[in-house]
C-alpha cells in the first residue's frame, strides 16, 4: 500500500479535497494536512514519515515544507502540482484539476471486465 499525503497551508479546501478524491483509489492511503499553524491538521515529522510521496499545491509550500523539514523527507518525491488557492471544498473544477494532475503518478487503476 502506498501512502500520499497532500499539502497546502491551512488543509481547509484544497489538501481535504484531494485527500477524498483519492480516497477509494486503489493500492493507496491518503492523507492531507497544512504548514501553517493554524491549519485544520498540521503537517508533522511523524506525517511525513508515513508518506511514501508528497504533493504540494504550490511551489511556495514546497519551499517551507523543505525549510522547516527537510531533516524528515529522506528523499521522498515531492510533487508540486501548481494549484492556486482559488478553489471551495470538492469544487468540481478543483476536482477535475486533481484528477488531471495528479493520477499519473498513481497506481494504474484496474480496468473493469464485464
């Protein structure tokens, strides 16, 4: 099983969003969290331990998840996928962007006999 964990700033709409779109894909665990402080769950060392590969919404979290942890990334991929804050909770244009930008880097899904 692989872990994904998403990353933005306050894990209110847009790491939530990608964590439950990606929930029920199989071969993966997903989990989101925030950088800032007061984010909903907060990214810790113990987080990013369980993760196997890690996407940030935006290049300026890539750059404060590699300054305030860079101790505990040990070489674990980390994705920017380039999404703004411009989005509400599972928007579907903000669902269709995950989709888009994040599958390629996922388990092929089985496809379905009938």
């Amino acid at each position: 099983m692989k872990h994904i964990l998403f990353i933005c700033s306050q894990n209110r709409l847009r790491s939530p969003t990608a964590e439950k779109v990606f929930a029920d894909w199989p071969g993966i665990e997903t989990a989101s969290a925030g950088l800032n402080n007061d984010a909903e769950v907060t990214v810790t060392p113990e987080l990013l331990a369980w993760a196997d590969l890690i996407f940030v919404m935006e290049k300026v979290q890539r750059n404060k998840l590699t300054r305030n942890f860079q101790s505990h990334l040990a070489d674990k991929p980390i994705i920017c996928l380039e999404i703004p804050d411009n989005y509400d909770l599972m928007e579907p244009a903000l669902v269709t962007l995950l989709k888009s930008r994040v599958s390629r880097y996922l388990p092929a899904k089985p496809i379905a006999v009938s």
